[in-house]
C-alpha cells in the first residue's frame, strides 16, 4: 500500500512541476489583425527580407479580387479564369513552374501570356 502512495505522490509532484513551468512561461499574445501593414513592414524588417529578396505569388480573379488558399474556385463551361501572379524580388534569373490540381490529380490547362501590371 505504501508504494501506492509513494507513485501518486510521485504522479502529483510531477504535474506540479509541469503546471509551474506552464505557468511561469511568457505567453506571445496574438495580433487581431495579421493583415496589417505595420506588423508586415516589422516583420520585413526583422527577417532582413529586403536584404535577401522574396518571391511572392497569388491568384486574382478578374474583378480584381484576391483568392485566397484553399478556396474553392467555381467553373463556367467548365473553365475557370483567373490571374497568376509572380513576384520575384531576388536579384536572380529564377523559373518557376504552375502545377494545378484538382481533385488532388494534377491537370492539363492552357495559359495565356499577359503582359506584367508594373
């Protein structure tokens, strides 16, 4: 009977220990607002993005509206048209390739060249 006291002594200390480092660790609060551009520019700022470059991609659909990941992407006769947009802030030639899925099978599409908005 005793080593049964001496394991749920044993049991209880350990989840007081546990519980005071929990407790005793900083907690980061998280921002309402991760869109903001004051907290985009910090960040660049913090990771020298300037410094290094980035590349920054997305898709807009045509009344100027960005899509975001994961949304479901409605056809029309069975094709959808939307805008791929490529940013390459890397002082390098770079490709790059577009792969699209659906379903979780990679398909077929056909691209059409537009000139760049800069």
């Amino acid at each position: 009977m005793k080593k049964y006291y001496i394991a749920a002594l044993s049991v209880l200390i350990l989840l007081g220990v546990f519980y005071w480092f929990y407790a005793s660790s900083p907690t980061k609060e998280l921002s309402s607002s991760t869109s903001n551009n004051d907290d985009i520019e910090k960040e660049s700022k913090e990771t020298n993005a300037a410094e290094y470059g980035s590349v920054g991609y997305g898709l807009i659909d045509l009344n100027g509206k960005l899509i975001d990941e994961g949304s479901a992407l409605n056809s029309k006769n069975n094709e959808v048209t939307v805008v791929a947009s490529v940013d390459n802030d890397i002082d390098e030639d770079r490709k790059y390739a577009l792969l699209i899925f659906e379903d979780y099978k990679q398909v077929n599409f056909k691209a059409e060249k537009i000139r760049s908005r800069k």
